[in-house]
C-alpha cells in the first residue's frame, strides 16, 4: 500500500473522542462517494487521485450544501465576510 506521504498528502486524524468531528469527515467522504465516485474512472488509484482536486474544487465552488442554505462552501464564506465588514 503507499503511505499518505509518498501521494504528497497531509494525513489529518480526528481528535480522540470527537464525535463532532468524525461525523463531518464521514458525511464528506459519503458526499464524495454519491456525488464523484459514481461513473468517475476508478481503473487505477492514479486515475482517482488526477480526478480528486476538480472533484473537491466542485465540492468547495459549487456544490449546493443544505446546511449552507443551498450555497457552496465558497458563496457562504463570501456571505460571511460580506456581513462582517
């Protein structure tokens, strides 16, 4: 198997009794898997991890998130910064 490092990840774990935090790495990586993985090219880890950073660019730029009020990540930082100043 290769190590997280040899692909120029950061490996990020979840603080010990979080559950907090495990629910939103879970509900991100169930996110992926319905949204990206289903008719993606999963021939080889390769052509996955070529895919991942336009999969998780959509995910930040456009995908509707409901708890964001049917926004992306990005159009509720925006909001946020906007009602800030």
């Amino acid at each position: 198997m290769i190590a997280v490092e040899q692909l120029g990840l950061v490996a990020i774990t979840t603080p010990v009794c979080s559950p907090e935090s495990n629910g939103i790495s879970e509900a991100f990586h169930h996110t992926l898997r319905r949204d990206y993985v289903a008719g993606a090219d999963l021939s080889s880890a390769a052509a996955v991890l070529a895919q991942l950073p336009q999969w998780i660019a959509d995910y930040n730029h456009f995908a509707p998130h409901s708890s964001l009020g049917m926004r992306s990540p990005v159009e509720y930082r925006r909001a946020q910064e906007i009602a800030s100043d």
